[in-house]
C-alpha cells in the first residue's frame, strides 16, 4: 500500500431555487461514493452545496437522498460570494466547481485528478444535451478551452485563496473571466482536459432587463483589468451590431425565426446602451 497520501477533491455546487437540477447533478456525482466503487489509492471526493436560498426543506432532502454531500447555506450576496463560501468549507487539496444545473460526465473527476501533480489550474469541457433549437437558449458551450467557465474548472486550493478567490463585487457575470485572468497573470497554465466532461443542458435566456448588470460587470471588467476600449460608445454599438449581423439575421433561417425576437431585443439593448453612452458624453 502507497504511503502517500491521496489527493482529495472538493467539488463545490452553489445553488439558489433549483432543486430538481441539483438532484439531477447530484445524481452524476453518486457513483463515487457507491459501497462497491472501492477506495482509490490517487484521490478522495467530497461534494459541498452552499445554498443561497437557505432551504431547510433541501437540506432535509440531501441528508435523506444524499447522506454524503455537505450542506451551507450561503451568503446570498450572489454566485461569486456563493462559490467562495462554499470554497471556504472545503477541506481538499483541489476545489473542482460546477453549477447546480450541470451534469457530470462519468469519469469527470478522474480526469482532473491525473493531473494535480502536473498543474495548478485545470479546465475542463462544456457541452450541451442537445442540438440547439432556438436561437434565444444558452449554454456555456467550452469544447476546446480557453474560457474557464465557473461551471466546469478544478484548481489547487492554496492558489485559490491565495488569488483570494473570486471578486464578490462582480454580481453578475464575469467573476469566472476575471478569475482567469488573475490566474494568467500569476504566470500558471490553465491545462484544458476534454474528459473532464460536463452537460449544460440548453436554458431560456437571462431577462432583458437585467443586461444592465451585464454592462456594469464590463466596465469593472475593464477597469480592473486595464482593458477599456478607446470608445465605450464605439464598443456597444459594434458588439450590437456584429451580433445582430453574424447571429441573429442568419438565426432567422438556421433556428427559423424561433427565439429570434429575444435575441433582436438583446442586439437593441446593446446598442443603446452605446447610444446612451454619447448621449452622455
């Protein structure tokens, strides 16, 4: 027997107000706590939810279906604060993160642990259910790398408190691109590992209304990052425009027309916010 200690992975699942998908992700991650499943001589799982929604009536439920999984209500303060609040139970050499909606592939954590001893941030593959049906669904699709989505990423604990984790004052959006670029900047390689494998099932899209928080997330993205355009006004109307050029025009034949009015709104939205921008000026 290996006197060496084995590595173990705290996989941490925020949610809020979506038990029925948590279940389902729960479900994934069941067969590595499976009585025949054995002891693995490389790593060890534990699985911690932090509930923003602080139900009682979910941790009832997981300590009945799932008796292994750790349960925190959160700081509701949203996903960012949710993540690092779950991160701070941890008791793993790794934190491996996915969202309460997600579905793990099996071997999912396998292929992260092959290489903790190679790397100290891991991403891995986002893929969907499904062939997209409407052009207003989204999935954080990630099949060749380069994203480090929130939903599917391991890193080493001791660097995830040492970049202090992520940024709560990001909300809404962008906390997991602003994590990636801390951890680049630290001069690590992020190591993209298709087998780590997640399903994002297609969902109905953030509502219209809240794009203004997508906004403010950009400008504090730019500013953190020394990374605003040379026009902000120039930026939003381009971005607006491509999108309703490249994606929605061609959504019209491709997605026939379904979801194409949400994602016109969304192009509007865009260019307003540039107009709004001059108009201040």
């Amino acid at each position: 027997m290996s006197s060496i200690s084995p590595q173990k992975m705290s996989v941490v699942i925020p949610t809020y107000n979506r038990t029925d998908d948590l279940c389902r992700c729960l479900e994934c991650l069941a067969p590595y706590f499976a009585e025949d499943r054995g002891c693995s001589d490389s790593f060890a799982v534990e699985v911690i939810v932090s509930d923003d929604a602080c139900d009682k009536s979910l941790e009832m439920l997981l300590a009945d279906r799932f008796s292994w999984c750790r349960y925190f209500t959160g700081p509701g303060q949203g996903p960012a604060a949710n993540r690092n609040s779950g991160a701070r139970h941890a008791r793993g050499d790794w934190l491996v993160f996915t969202d309460d909606d997600c579905l793990p592939r099996p071997g999912w954590i396998d292929a992260y642990a092959k290489y903790t001893g190679e790397f100290d941030v891991l991403e891995g593959k986002t893929t969907s259910n499904r062939k997209r049906v409407r052009l207003s669904e989204t999935a954080p699709i990630n099949e060749y790398g380069g994203c480090l989505w929130s939903c599917n990423f391991a890193i080493r604990r001791s660097l995830f408190v040492e970049l202090d984790g992520f940024d709560e004052e990001y909300l809404f959006w962008k906390e997991d691109q602003d994590l990636q670029q801390r951890i680049l900047k630290s001069g690590r390689v992020i190591k993209f590992l298709p087998d780590a494998c997640v399903v994002h099932p297609w969902k109905a899209p953030r509502a219209i209304s809240k794009e203004h928080m997508v906004f403010a997330a950009t400008r504090m993205f730019w500013e953190k990052h020394e990374a605003k355009p040379s026009s902000e006004a120039a930026y939003f109307i381009r971005a607006g425009v491509a999108s309703f050029v490249k994606v929605t025009l061609p959504g019209v034949w491709r997605y026939s027309g379904k979801g194409v009015p949400y994602a016109a709104l969304l192009n509007l939205a865009w260019i307003t916010e540039g107009l709004r921008v001059l108009v201040r000026k």
